[in-house]
C-alpha cells in the first residue's frame, strides 16, 4: 500500500474516532440547550469549557508533538515513552495539588463557582494522564483500539449526561441526592468518563520506569514552542468567549456567548475534518522525513486536504440548515448562524494550516511555529477587543477566521525558505477560491431568496454541488483516484 493510501487509510479510521465521538458530543450541544435553565446557564458552560481548552494544553506542554519526534529517532525511542510519562504524571499530580489547595482563588479569577472547579480539575488532570497513552497507540499505529476507546467515552459522558440532566431528575426519592444546579451534573457527567477512560488506557505506566534527564530536556525544549503554539491556538478557539463575557454589557454577556458557543458548534463538520487529518497526519510527518520522496509527498497531502475540504466545506454549507435543527434546542439560538460560513472557512484554513506546519516539525524549528500562532492569537485578541464592543459576536467570527487565514499565508511564505516542498499553489487556490465563493453566494445570496429550508434552495444548492465536484474531479482525477483505488 503507498504511503499516501496507507496515511488516508488511517487519517479515515482516527476520523471515526474524531467523528462520532464528537457528533455524540454535538448532540450534548442540543441537550444542554433543551435541559439547562436558561440560555445564561449554556453560556456559563461555554465559558468554563473555554478554560479547559486553556489549561489543557498548558498541563501537557507540547509533550504529545515531542513523543511522536523522538519516538521515530532511533537514538531516543526506547525511553521515550516512560521518560514522557514520568513528566505528565508529575506535573499533573502537582498541578492537581495546587489546584485543589487554591481553588477559592481559581474561582475568584474566573468567576466561575468553585463547585464547578472541582469536577473540571479532575477532568482535566485525567485528560491529560492519557495524552501519552493515545499518542503511543497513534505511534503504533493502533488506530482500531484508538478509535473504540475515544468512542466508548464519548457514549459513557453523553449516557450519564441524559441520566443526570433528564431521567434521574424525575424520579422521586433519587432527585434529592442529586445536586440542584444542572450546570455541576454537566460536569459530573464528563469527569466519570475521563476516570475510567484513564484506567483503560493505563496499561503504558507500566512499562519499565526510567527517567532520562537528557531527554527530557531535549522534548521540553523542543516542545516549548509547541506549548506556545498550542496556547495561541487556543486563545483562537476560546478566548473569543471569554472576552466576550468580560467587553459585553454584564446583563446580554452570557446570553451573547450562548448564541456564539452555539452556532460555533454548527462548524463540527469542519473541525472534524481538520481535526482528524491532524491525528491521521502528525505521526506520518515524522516517519516518512526520511523518505527520498518526502517533499513530493507532502505537496500531494496539501493538495488532497484542499481538494477534500473545499468540497466538504460547500456541501456543509448547503446542509447547515439541517445541522441546527439537530444541533440546538430552541430558535433563540439561530439569530447567529450568520456566523456561521466565515467559522466553516475558518477551519478549512486551519487544516490547511496544519498541512503546512510540516516544514518547521521535521526540521526541529517549532520555535517557528510558536511565532506564526502567536501572530494569529494576537490578531484574534486586537479584533475582538477593537470590534465586540461595535458588532458583537460578529467581531469574535471574523477574527477566528483572520487568524487562521494569517497563519495559513505566513507559514506558507516563510517555509519556502526552509524546506522545498512542491506545492500546486495555482490549482489549491482555485479551489479554494470556487468554494468560498460558492459558499457565500449559496449562504448570503440564494438562501435569503428562496428561502431557508425551501425545496428550490436545496435544488440550486445540489446543482452547485455538482458542479464543484464536476470541475474538481475533472481536474484532479489522478489524484482522486489514487485514493480511491484499492491498492
């Protein structure tokens, strides 16, 4: 099987494993805006998962990207794995310590209820026990097991979520053991899967314990960098919310963010395509850097990702409408979905982005990669803070897809300079160009005309999509057939 075969192969297999574990936690979005009190109660979850996202990746500190480098050099792997867990464990347990000692504080500063905290530090602190764990089974190669366990959590958290949120709730005499607010039982509902997801996967804290203090110097200065990167990407993704809770007037804040953290989540088709491709890709970078063909090969992943997403970007477009139906509880919600098309652009240049990031992680120069996500992260937080107060949400969209459009442009420009990759710039901008503009005239244009949900738009919408595929597939068919073919 060709290299290019076997990393779709896997990248279809780790996006099952993205892909319904987080439709499952999609549809937690409709629970949560059917059974939580009000649309104030959905914007504090919103926020606080907003934090999550922040210290999850501090906790784990570019460990993950630094394993699959060093696991793939001859000269490290056999103390990779147990040197890289020794560090998470440690830190997490420390972390966890003074979490817990500190916890007023921490509530104090974020203005989120310490009840809250405590189940959102467990989750986070057995979230991050098993980054390790995950990435030695991608290292591995063990895409199956991946896939079933990331999956077996999903349903156990959104299982207990609609026992905790709607059946127990009913039943007398059960109720009262329960805790009033709903808000905890959503985050009681997702620390006990990140318990036992973590005793599933334990297995490799096992393994014969060594700590080599060399290397572990060598993956922290390595994955420093990463850490910056992995911070800025996430100011991308959530500090939006935040600043939005802390610019907007105190009285419409929280129900601004519910509306945004809403139809954000409409993006899901989006981000698990990129998201996916990263899992499938990542660990692919590093074991073919030293293939005589490597460049040609990722050109061709470049080009294949754009090919793939500039036609899913357009058919979710088309079916967005359908999405928030399944999605959100409740038209107060959808007064947003404006937003929509720019966050579904946003995250196809991330994943393009992602394709990209290849010339600075096989060369050991992540410092690189922190620049160009720091750039983005600040751009995010200057649109926000200069355009929230004057369009709201709007402001928080356009500057999620600025950044990733800024970072997509910058890493492409800056790794000419470091790595000759062949990449088909004229064909990947035409596609992109064609669906962007097919998207925005479907969204912005034919959707107000004929009218959203009606049988003629999805008429023209199906034409359009057509085609796009037609004048794609025309142009590509090498290439799509190499993916398509069996062997």
């Amino acid at each position: 099987m060709s290299s290019l075969k076997s990393l779709f192969k896997h990248t279809f297999v780790y996006g099952l494993a993205t892909v319904l574990p987080r439709v499952l936690t999609a549809l937690l979005t409709r629970l949560y805006t059917g059974y939580l009190p009000d649309k104030e109660a959905f914007g504090e979850v919103t926020i606080v998962f907003s934090y999550v996202m922040i210290l999850n990746v501090l906790l784990t500190y570019g460990m993950e990207t630094a394993f699959f480098r060093f696991f793939n050099d001859d000269k490290h792997s056999a103390k990779t794995l147990s040197t890289s867990l020794t560090a998470l464990l440690v830190s997490t347990v420390a972390f966890t310590i003074i979490a817990f000692l500190g916890i007023d504080t921490l509530s104090q500063i974020s203005d989120v209820p310490a009840t809250y905290w405590r189940w959102v530090i467990l989750i986070i602190a057995f979230d991050t026990l098993t980054v390790i764990p995950f990435a030695y089974m991608r290292a591995q190669k063990k895409s199956g097991t991946y896939a079933f366990i990331k999956l077996l959590n999903v349903v156990i958290s959104t299982g207990l979520s609609v026992i905790l949120l709607v059946w127990l709730p009913g039943l007398d005499g059960v109720s009262s053991w329960l805790p009033s607010d709903k808000i905890e039982l959503v985050f009681i509902a997702l620390c006990l899967p990140s318990v036992l997801t973590f005793l599933i996967v334990i297995k490799p804290y096992f393994v014969k314990w060594s700590f080599d203090v060399n290397l572990w110097k060598k993956m922290v200065t390595y994955g420093t960098p990463v850490l910056l990167a992995g911070l800025a990407f996430t100011i991308n993704e959530s500090f939006d919310k935040i600043l939005l809770e802390k610019i907007l007037p105190e009285d419409i804040a929280k129900g601004e963010v519910a509306i945004y953290g809403a139809c954000y989540k409409l993006s899901i088709g989006m981000t698990l395509f990129a998201t996916a491709f990263r899992i499938g890709i990542e660990p692919f970078f590093f074991s073919e850097a030293k293939n005589e063909n490597a460049q040609v090969m990722y050109a061709q992943i470049t080009k294949a990702f754009v090919v793939l997403g500039s036609i899913a970007l357009f058919a979710y477009v088309v079916l967005v409408d359908v999405v928030k139906v399944i999605l959100l509880d409740g038209e107060e919600y959808w007064e947003g979905m404006y937003i929509v098309p720019l966050i579904l652009v946003a995250y196809l240049f991330f994943g393009i982005y992602q394709t990209l990031s290849v010339w600075y992680k096989v060369t050991d120069k992540t410092r690189y990669g922190a620049y160009i996500s720091v750039g983005g992260a600040i751009l995010t937080i200057v649109l926000n803070v200069t355009l929230i107060p004057r369009i709201g949400y709007l402001a928080s969209a356009i500057a999620t897809c600025s950044a990733y459009g800024l970072m997509m442009v910058v890493s492409y420009l800056m790794g000419r300079k470091h790595l000759a990759v062949p990449y088909d710039v004229k064909n990947i901008l035409l596609y992109l160009v064609m669906s962007i503009t097919f998207s925005c005239v479907f969204f912005y244009g034919f959707r107000d005309y004929f009218g959203v949900g009606s049988l003629p738009l999805y008429l023209v919408g199906v034409g359009m999509i057509v085609v796009l595929i037609g004048f794609i597939s025309f142009r590509e068919k090498e290439l799509l057939l190499r993916l398509l073919k069996r062997k």
